[in-house]
C-alpha cells in the first residue's frame, strides 16, 4: 500500500482515441499500475459507449481514469458519464483527454458537455517547441500535492481554455515568456470531484516519481479517500 489508502475502492483506466502521436496500448497498463499501487480495485477498458450501455463492470466503479487522445464521444455518452460524476464519482482525466471538438451549444456532436464537466479544452502548444523539460510548481497544500515538492519533467506543452474560474490549481509551469500556465487542477461537480493534469504525454513524464505520486493521490481524493 501506498501514501494513497484505497483499499475498497473500484477504479476503471478508460483509453480511447484515434491519435497516432498518443500510446493509448501502453497508457492502460501504465495508469493501471499506479491504481493498483493506490490500493484500487483496478480494470482496464476502452472507448466511450459504456457510459451509455453500461455493463455492470462500469457501472460497479467508483472512479475513471480517462486517457482520451481524439476519437468519439458523442453527447449521449458525455451526458451519462456528467450525471455519474454529479451522483458522487470521480473522474481524473489526464492530459490529451482535453483534446475536444466544437463545444457550441448547438453543434452537432458539440462537446459542450464534457467541456463543462472537465472544465477545459485543449487550444494549442503554445509558443516555440511543443515539448522540453520544464519546471512544475506546486502552489497549493491539498492532498493530491501532499508530500510533492517542485519538479522537472521532460512533457509535451498544453495550453487551453477555461470552461469557467470553478477551479483549484495546485501546480504551474512558466513559458518562456513569463506567461503562468495551469498543469493541475480540481473541481468538483455535484457530489462527485473531477481533476484535470495536464502533464502526461508518455513514458518520459511517466517516469517520474513526481508525476506518479499527483496520479496516485488524485486517484485517492476523487474517490473520497484520505
């Protein structure tokens, strides 16, 4: 067992995608791992249509752990996964799966949905290269920073928009121009808790003790546990 206590609870490590630039096969097991070292009860799934047909395995978990690099998610499915989350589940969805399309209200297949359930969607890179090592601060005390101090990655850079301001950032990076970008954050959503880290993109990030405590303690405090 781990800094993170979960002995009773269910997780379910959802990947689903059609981006090439994203390891959807190696994400499942990777982010599996880290549940099962936070004491969860831990399967394997993928795509999006479980939340409208849900079986009793998905309907069983007690959070998702979304890695989701493009593909489809229509609104019906959004829908099911928002009203789980607002009855008290958790969701961690970790870098690409902020990657969305049209969040107009009236757009066909429009993410608005999942837009305002996360609380962001991806924009760009930003500026100059989209990857390189950087700085990540931690600059809040909750428990899914408890025991993190700052540190240096190698990830790919994500810039988005902010559905609204009901957020709590707990960890920053700087670009190179000054300009403080979130990396972590959390919100939550009826009775249930969602957190958005954008850091991620592969085996470079995932390495890094740092980045595997903030997965394992945000597992945690999504499913309501110390």
């Amino acid at each position: 067992m781990t800094e993170a206590q979960s002995t009773s609870k269910r997780a379910m490590i959802i990947v689903a995608g059609d981006d090439v630039d994203h390891d959807l096969l190696s994400a499942a097991p990777y982010f599996t791992k880290l549940a099962g070292e936070a004491g969860f009860v831990t399967r394997q799934a993928a795509g999006m249509q479980r939340f409208v047909e849900p079986f009793k395995t998905t309907s069983s978990q007690d959070i998702f752990v979304l890695y989701k690099a493009g593909g489809e998610f229509s609104p019906a499915q959004q829908l099911e996964l928002g009203k789980w989350v607002h009855e008290g589940r958790g969701l961690l969805a970790i870098h690409c799966s902020n990657v969305m399309g049209d969040v107009g209200p009236d757009a066909p297949g429009s993410f608005r949905t999942f837009f305002e359930l996360l609380g962001n969607r991806y924009l760009s890179h930003g500026p100059g290269h989209h990857q390189g090592r950087h700085t990540i601060e931690i600059v809040a005390e909750h428990p899914i920073t408890a025991g993190v101090t700052d540190f240096e990655l190698f990830d790919e850079y994500y810039e988005f928009e902010l559905a609204d301001d009901d957020i709590q950032v707990l960890a920053q990076r700087h670009r190179a121009d000054g300009e403080i970008i979130p990396v972590l954050y959390t919100r939550e959503v009826g009775e249930g808790r969602v957190v958005y880290l954008a850091l991620g993109h592969d085996f470079r990030s995932w390495g890094e003790p740092s980045f595997q405590r903030l997965v394992r303690q945000a597992m945690a405090w999504i499913a309501h546990e110390s």
